[in-house]
C-alpha cells in the first residue's frame, strides 16, 4: 500500500507537486503544476479507503466530477480532474487552488464589517448545491478560504457532498456512518435521528450558523467545553451555545442563535436562505414575534439542559462513579454502532431510572438488507449492585416485536473497556441468533 505522505517532488498523474498545503482525514492536499497551471491536488489515504466505505468515496467523488468543465459559482471551489491512480491504488481529485487563508486560521481576526458579505457567500454557495441536489455536509472554517482582503469567500472540499435522496426518502441522513464534523454538526445528523421534509437543509443552516459563530465569537464552537470528547458530544446535545457581540448588528445575532438551534423543526421555521443577507425591520410584527418565539426555545433548551445536568450528576460518590461509568459506556457503544457496517441506523434513549440505576435503548429501523425485519430493540442497564456496593450490575436484553430473544448479566467492578467488551459480545451474539430465527 502506497504512503501518500511523502510525495513532494514527484509527479502524480501529470501534476509535479510542489508542497503539501493540507492535511484531512482522509486525504492529504499537495499543490501541484502542470502546463503553467497550478492547482490542489488531492490524494486520499489508501488505508482508510482500505478500512472504509471505499464504494461510498468512490460514488462521492463521482459527483465531484460531474462539477468538471466550469466554475458554477463564485464562491464554490472549481473541480478539474479527478479518478483513480493505480499506481498509488487510491483515489485523487484535482481542484482550484484558492489564494488566500483557511478561516479556523484567522478566527478572532475577521473585521465585523466583512462578516455579513462573506456569511452571504457561503450561503449562496450553500445554496447552490441545494439546487443541483447536492448537500455538503461538513461546512466549517476549515474547509473555507478567505481572500487577504477579507471580501471573498470559496467553499471548498466537497469530500463528503451528498446527493438529496427522492422525495419520499427526505429523512435518512448519513446511512450507517457520521462522516462530518462533531463540532460544527447538529444533534439529529450526529445521532441520526428521525427526519422530514427540509431535513437536509437544517443540517446545512446548522454549520453555516455553526461556522458564522466563530467569525463572531472568535472561537470555535463550545471551546472550553470540548474535552474530553465526551464533553463534546453532550455539548452538540444539551448546550444552547452564547452569542453575545456588540460589533455586529443583533438581527445577525439572532440569526446565528436560531440555526443553532437544538431541534431542527424550529431551525426551519426560523431560519430561511434569505436569514443571512438580507436584515429586516425590527418593527416588522412577524419578526418581533419570530424573536420572542426565539427566545422562548433556547429558554427552554437550558431549562431541559440544567434540569438534565442536576438529576444526573450526584456528589463525588459511589453514585457519581456510576453515573461516570454509563456515560463513558453509551458514548463507546454509539461510536461502535455508527462504525460497525452489520448495523442500521439506530435511535438511542437514556433513562435515568435513579442515581443508581440507568438504562440506555438502542431502537434499530428496519433494514432487511441487514435482516433487521422487525422492530429490534436491544437495553442496557447498569446500577449499583444491591449486594456488594463496590460492585456494579450490568446487564443486556434483546428483543424482536416486544419478545425477548437474548438476555445476560454480569456482576463485576467493571472499566468502561470491560463493561463495552461484554455489551459488544452481547450485541453481536443477539444479532446472530435473529438470523437464524
């Protein structure tokens, strides 16, 4: 298998690469030469093509290059080339290379003035794909290149661009993988929960807002409340992000809180294209009432938030341990489940039975490509054994149309390795014996 990482100097279907400019998780980006042209070259990691969904890249790639032979908006990233190298034995796309700088690199510099002209860019660059059927789905600074003088915007790495299903499929989201950016994604494409009409829309209104924070805030988004990554993932769930600046005008302000919004049905009522360029009248009555209404749901979203937090973190006790332990479990299982390819999307619910009791339900759609016939729910408990305190009761029970098909329990001072690898064996031998039912 090729190393992709140390190409400087050589040449790659036709381009002499001259320095690398990038670095992704997929792939590196070299600038490149060829015929007086200079251009990015990027050439995916084999072994995670190897380790991956190597159809999924390949089908994503093809709808980069149906791009090819014009620049189709001023602020979208031109494709020139692209395809499979076999000498490498990887995939590669040649692409416009964009004077200017990556903006996560000059968050905290941008003047206010610049910020509504560049945020209309993106948007129209958004929206654009919108109407061609493509969606971008990772949209944040880093994949957003900012000209020296602060007035243009270019959208760039279309990696993971995703073509909008028919009309009566608006709802799946990712498939079995989460393949953008925890930071700048909204809960229901993190966890893949249920969805509707505009789904995908709210999902990009979501990290333009996202992206549109930083350039206001001059921070990424739940910076110092992002580590450990655990952190991170109940920030994207439960914290109704501070967007506080006098520098810019507040109806942008309210613009960013309503994309930020936690559930994506208000997203859509609040939010337009039109939210991004265009200010409105603050005497208008529909925008004072879109304001309160505004309001009153991120009041709301830290109402559940802090009620959540405080009936959920006990004092530094056995209970406190415990609670540590299922968080600890539930977010190794979530990231097993999104990874493993034998699964279909699935619909996670935590219970908080008590400070030492909880029980989490894996709810999976049905896929009979994946024999997932029925209605399959499989839950795992967790709790302080009633016997020996020190102890902790972890159990799992699978069951198919409300019937139990497999049940097991352990009694132990489990690590969260030692309680994820019983749940995992139980999961995969719960799987097993559906296909043989």
């Amino acid at each position: 298998m090729a190393n992709v990482e140390h190409l400087v100097g050589t040449e790659v279907q036709g381009w002499q690469l001259t320095r690398i400019i990038g670095r992704g998780a997929d792939g590196i980006v070299y600038a490149g030469q060829k015929e007086g042209i200079e251009a990015a070259v990027k050439l995916f990691y084999p072994e995670s093509l190897a380790t991956h969904d190597l159809a999924g890249a390949r089908e994503r790639l093809e709808l980069q290059l149906a791009l090819i032979g014009k620049k189709h908006h001023p602020s979208l990233v031109e494709v020139y080339a692209g395809g499979e190298d076999t000498t490498l034995g990887t995939l590669f796309l040649v692409m416009e290379l964009v004077p200017g700088t990556s903006l996560d690199k000059i968050i905290g510099h941008i003047p206010p003035a610049a910020i509504v002209p560049l945020v209309a860019q993106l948007a129209s660059a958004a929206r654009y794909l919108e109407t061609i059927e493509l969606v971008h789905r990772d949209i944040k600074p880093a994949n957003i290149v900012i000209s020296g003088d602060f007035k243009k915007l270019t959208l760039l790495d279309l990696g993971i661009v995703y073509q909008l299903p028919p009309d009566d499929d608006q709802g799946r989201l990712s498939g079995m993988e989460f393949v953008a950016t925890l930071r700048y994604s909204p809960p229901e494409f993190v966890w893949r929960t249920e969805q509707g009409d505009g789904a995908w829309r709210a999902v990009t209104f979501y990290q333009i807002g996202a992206t549109l924070h930083d350039m206001i805030m001059g921070k990424a988004l739940f910076a110092g409340n992002d580590t450990p990554r655990a952190c991170l993932y109940d920030s994207v769930r439960d914290r109704t992000p501070v967007i506080d600046s006098k520098e810019v005008d507040g109806w942008l302000v309210q613009t960013v809180q309503a994309c930020l919004l936690k559930d994506w049905r208000q997203r859509l009522q609040l939010v337009s294209w039109d939210s991004f360029s265009e200010q409105v009248s603050v005497a208008d009555a529909l925008q004072l009432e879109r304001r309160i209404r505004l309001r009153q749901i991120r009041n709301e979203e830290i109402r559940q938030a802090t009620a959540k937090q405080s009936s959920k973190a006990p004092g530094p006790t056995r209970e406190q341990y415990l609670w540590n332990l299922n968080n600890a479990l539930i977010l190794e299982i979530r990231t097993y489940l999104l990874g493993a390819s034998i699964f279909p999307k699935c619909r996670v619910v935590e219970e908080t039975i008590s400070h030492r009791e909880y029980a989490t339900h894996l709810h999976f759609e049905r896929d009979p490509s994946r024999d997932f016939n029925s209605d399959v729910v499989f839950t795992i408990s967790l709790g302080v054994d009633a016997t020996l305190e020190e102890a902790s009761k972890l159990s799992f029970k699978a069951a198919v149309d409300g019937q139990t098909i497999a049940a097991a329990a352990w009694t132990e001072m489990f690590t969260v390795e030692t309680a994820f690898s019983a749940c995992r064996q139980s999961i995969l031998g719960a799987v097993e014996s559906m296909l043989t039912l």
